[in-house]
C-alpha cells in the first residue's frame, strides 16, 4: 500500500459507515492504535484504555445495544435530530442521516468495534465519589485528553486504506457495554470506532467543511481573519 501524506490523510478522511465484514490484521489495528498513544493528553498521564472487540458474539450484543440506544434517541430527540445545520443541503443532511441509519442496523457486522475509554485519575475519583466517574469538573479535561488519540486513530485508518466512523451513540447503553466488557466502574468510554476495509462504492474522500473565513478571526471575534 502507497504511503500518503498528512494533509491528503487529513482531507479525505471522512465518515465511512459501510465496512466490510471481512477480517482486519492485528497487525493493522496495533498500528491504528499505536498512532493513537502517540496523542497529547493532560500532564501526559496517558490513562487510555482500547478495547478491541473482535469476538463475534461480543459485536453482535454490542451492534444491538446500539441500535436500540439509537430507537430510544430518534424517539426522546427526534426536534434534535431533524434540526438540519443551516450549511447542510437537504440532500447532504439526508446522506449523513441515512449513512447513520445504516451503521444503526450493522454495528455488529463490523470485524473490529474499538472502545476508547479513560480511567478516572485517583485523584477525580476522590472528587467523583462513589462510582468513580470522571466528574462534571474536569470532564473537558477529561475529553481533551482521548480524543486526539481517536483522531489520530482515525488518520491511522485513512492511511492503512481501513474505513471508520467516530460515534458516541453507544454511552446511551455504556452500562451494559461496561458489564458486557467487564470495564470496572473508573472507566469511562468515549468514542466507538467501528473499524473495517470499507464496502464497494464508500471510498475515503473529501471532509466538505465550511471555509475557514467563516470560523476564524483575528484578534477580536468581531475582526474576520480574512475580510471579505
Ligand atoms: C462527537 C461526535 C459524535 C459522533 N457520533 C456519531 C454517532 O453516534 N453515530 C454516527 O453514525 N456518527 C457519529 N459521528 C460522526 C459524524 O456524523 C461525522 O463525523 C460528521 O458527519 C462528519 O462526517 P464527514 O467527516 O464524513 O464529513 C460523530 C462525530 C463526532 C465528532
């Protein structure tokens, strides 16, 4: 497989929900993630945890816990969920929530499902009390601190030529998942990254993402970076 830069890796690595069932290399998924502890996180504690899940009874609970957790969210936030982005055509808003759809149905077909999880510090148990989560206060911190390390799993991906999708529908079921994983109750999960050789026809491909004069400024919010 050809080498391909950061930057083509970074624009191109987009959403990519039809995976192959067919098997992954190990050899593979360890470089995925050993790109993955190359991340920063605060004060470089480094207290990630992968799971990989390969076990095919494992994926198939895990692809069900998820497609229920995704009933219940179309049921309790269906406002939330028809709530087009305003830079989003119909038709592009339509795409994503059909690709959606369609991981909704076959989570579990997926050879790899990799958990990215965090384990609460001694020190924010002792704040979380009992439970151990990692509490509301250093939650940012908390988050900062996984998922660069899920991004750059995801270029890692893009580069090995493998199809993967950042979601978090699954921490509507995280305690089944928990049990079902035998995580102890410190750790938190953050990211599930279904992990595959992408079907016929979902290739990687252009990120469309709006201009960065739209988003950045210079100085004081009120002064464009570039004026128009
Ligand atoms: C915080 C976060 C949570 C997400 N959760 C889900 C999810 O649960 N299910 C899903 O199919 N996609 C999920 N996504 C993927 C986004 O829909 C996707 O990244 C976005 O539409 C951009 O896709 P693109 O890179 O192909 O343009 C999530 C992305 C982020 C950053």
């Amino acid at each position: 497989m050809a080498d391909i830069g950061l930057f083509e890796a970074i624009y191109t690595a987009r959403a990519i929900r039809h995976l192959r069932p067919d098997p992954v290399p190990d050899e593979l998924i360890e470089k995925v993630i050993d790109a993955g502890i190359r991340a920063p996180s605060a004060v470089n504690y480094q207290n990630w945890i992968f799971v990989v899940v390969k076990d095919p009874a494992l994926r198939a609970r895990i692809g069900q816990l998820y497609r229920e957790a995704g009933e219940r969210i179309r049921s309790e936030y269906s406002a939330r969920l028809s709530d087009r982005p305003q830079h989003l055509s119909e038709a592009g808003f339509q795409r994503i929530m059909s690709s959606a759809a369609y991981l909704r149905e076959h989570l579990g077909e997926a050879p790899v499902l990799l958990l990215a999880c965090l384990r609460a510090r001694k020190a924010d148990q002792a704040v979380g009390g009992a439970g151990g989560r990692v509490p509301a206060m250093t939650q940012r911190t908390a988050s900062a601190s996984i998922y660069p390390a899920v991004q750059n799993m995801i270029l890692a991906c893009r580069a090995l030529g493998l199809g993967t999708v950042l979601t978090t529908l699954h921490t509507f079921a995280e305690d089944e998942i928990k049990s079902l994983l035998h995580l102890p109750a410190e750790v938190t999960t953050y990211a599930l990254l279904p992990i595959g050789f992408p079907q016929q026809g979902y290739k990687h491909g252009p990120v469309p993402r709006l201009p960065l004069e739209q988003v950045t400024f210079l100085d004081t919010m009120d002064r464009p970076w570039r004026q128009r």
